[in-house]
C-alpha cells in the first residue's frame, strides 16, 4: 500500500510497504479520511516520545475490510472512527478513570503505525461505529473535538460566563463553538490571522481581536473585571505568560495549547491565591469519543469551515510544508482519493 513514512526525524517520503495484517483481537481499516495536527508536527521533528521509521496520523475515520477471528460486534465494510488512544484498563490510573495518564498508553500513529496510509490495523475495542449521516470530514473531527469535550470535563462552565480564547487555530474554533454552546454568555477570541478572526467572527464570537497591543485594550473593554474563563489554544509561552492578566478573581484558565516541553512562564503566585484563581490542564481525551460524536450527528460544532484542504496522500509533503508554517487550518487527506 502507499503511506507516507517519517523514515527518521525530519524526513518524509511517499513510500509502498506492506498492507497492514490484523491480529486476532484487530481490525483493518482502509483510510476514507485523516487530519494532519500539531502532533504529527512534533512527531516530525523528533519532539514527542515516538519510534522511528514512522506512519503517523490518529485523526481519522475509515471503513472495515478485515477483521480478526477473536472480534465480535464489528464487520466488514462497517464504517467506524478510531481513538488512537490505547490504555491498558488495569494499570493505577486506568483504574481511576485517567486512561488518558495510562502508564502502559500506546498510540495509534505515535507509538504504532497510524493512518497517513490507505490502510491501518487498529484493535477492535478502539472503534467507534458511526452514523451514515455522518461525513468523513466530520468523523476525522471526532478525535479533536474528542480533545476539546476532555477539555469541557476539566473545567466548570458556569451559566453567562464570560471567556476568552488566544488562538483560532483549529482547535481554538472548535473550542469557541464548544464553550458558546454550553452555557458562557460571550465567548472573545485574540487572533493575528485575520481570516481567521472572520472565522470566528462567523462562528458568534462575539469580539474576535488582533493580538496586537493595542487591540489588547480592546478586552478590558469588553470585560473590565476580566473574563470567567481564559483558554490559551496557541501553545505560545509568551501568550501564556500574559493570559492571566484577562482573568477575574475566582476565574479558570485552562492549558488546552501545546507548549514546548522545556518552556517556562513567570506567574505570581501571590496572584492565583489572592484572586482565587484555578489553573487547569487538559491533555489529550479520556474516553471521549462518544459525546463529541452526538455533537457532530446533532450538528451542534460545524466543522466543515474548518477544513482549509482536502488532499490524496500524494500532497503529503507540500502540504505538511504549509501546514507547518501556519499557512492552512485543518489540512485532511483522503488516501483513497
Ligand atoms: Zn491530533
Ligand atoms: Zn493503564
């Protein structure tokens, strides 16, 4: 089959290896339709924990053509979302119902070979059956919006809260529909982009702001006493080490950006106890793939502006290029055409 191999960091080929053989407890499934995400990126440049040679790629839906002896409950042509996220179900976390802090985690395009592929065998237990009236640029949706309902889990959203978003990337949209549609009252995003400040404009925002200085003044306007919730979505320490400054006493501000592993940012900590602040994290998802199906079915998150490109596996290269310097939003590839 084609895939696209990280032979080793910082390289990328389109290459023929050999069709994926399922085990007894697998499935294979043939690719209808993949994300590229930051994680590929840090994958490709050898800044997150992976095994080289490498076929990244956990965004994606596809349809059954193979399935293991020991399966019960899913067929051939079925067409099923997988969560890359393998936990063990017995370690100290798994038993406490942090699956995604697994001690024995593997990962489906990141310890394992993912779906920039046409095909990819997965374990049964990780697929989800979808709704016909689901589209594949919907169902490769599944896995980040999955990200964003663990974000929702993490944090308390409580009804007419007030939240800002830094960054309207992707993610950052994704979250901005997410929190408009479960109960904050205004919902203002920061974002250098201008397209993409449209987007959100689109999408309800109710101010979507340059990032720039003076725009900055902007949100004090808006909000004099700060916002309830402050979300960073850009991952960028300098964001973060001014995203406190927008929040109100007793405000959450939730980590949902990836910053890099050796970053530091300086915060008081005379502040968090004087404001009674809460600081949060939300790492990856948790079982999640469920609730973020029933929004796409219910159409409560559009994610269908959000796709900058549909591509064949071919266009990995170029558009990875472009995805890396910020140039797209969501970039899918469909490796069957
Ligand atoms: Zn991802
Ligand atoms: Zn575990």
């Amino acid at each position: 089959m084609q895939a696209v191999v990280f032979p080793a960091p910082h390289t990328v080929i389109l290459d023929q290896v050999a069709d994926p053989r399922c085990a007894a407890d697998e499935v294979v499934v043939q690719v209808a339709q993949v994300g590229i995400c930051g994680t590929d990126l840090h994958l490709y440049r050898n800044e997150y924990p992976a095994s080289f040679p490498l076929i990244a790629g956990h965004e994606f839906a596809g349809q059954i053509v193979e399935v293991g002896p020991d399966v019960t409950g899913l067929q051939r042509g079925q067409r099923v979302a997988v969560d890359p996220n393998l936990s063990c179900g017995a370690c100290y976390f798994c038993r406490r119902q942090q699956a995604n802090h697994c001690l024995n985690w593997e990962g489906i395009g990141i310890t394992r070979p993912g779906a920039f592929a046409e095909y990819v065998a997965v374990p049964a237990r990780a697929c989800y059956p979808l709704p016909d009236t689901l589209s594949d640029t919907q169902a490769a949706f599944i896995e980040p919006l999955s990200c964003v309902v663990h974000a929702l889990n993490r944090l308390r959203v409580w009804p007419g809260d007030e939240v800002l978003i830094f960054g309207a990337g992707p993610m950052g949209l994704l979250l901005l529909q997410a929190l408009q549609r479960s109960g904050a009252a205004r919902v203002a995003v920061v974002e250098k982009q201008a397209h993409r400040r449209g987007l959100a404009r689109d999408m309800g925002a109710a101010a979507a702001v340059d990032a720039a200085a003076d725009q900055i003044e902007a949100l004090r306007e808006l909000a004099p006493h700060g916002f309830a919730i402050v979300v960073d979505a850009t991952g960028s320490p300098a964001v973060i080490e001014r995203a406190l400054d927008f929040l109100r006493p007793r405000g959450q501000y939730l980590q949902f950006g990836v910053a890099p592993q050796g970053a530091r940012v300086s915060w008081s900590p005379y502040e968090i106890f004087r404001r009674d602040w809460t600081i949060i994290g939300s790492f990856a998802l948790c079982y999640n793939f469920e609730p973020a199906i029933a929004w796409l079915a219910n159409r409560v998150v559009d994610v269908a502006p959000l796709v900058s490109h549909t591509l064949p596996l071919a266009d990995f290269g170029r558009a990875f290029q472009e995805f890396a310097a910020g140039r797209t939003l969501k970039v899918h590839l469909r490796p069957r055409g």
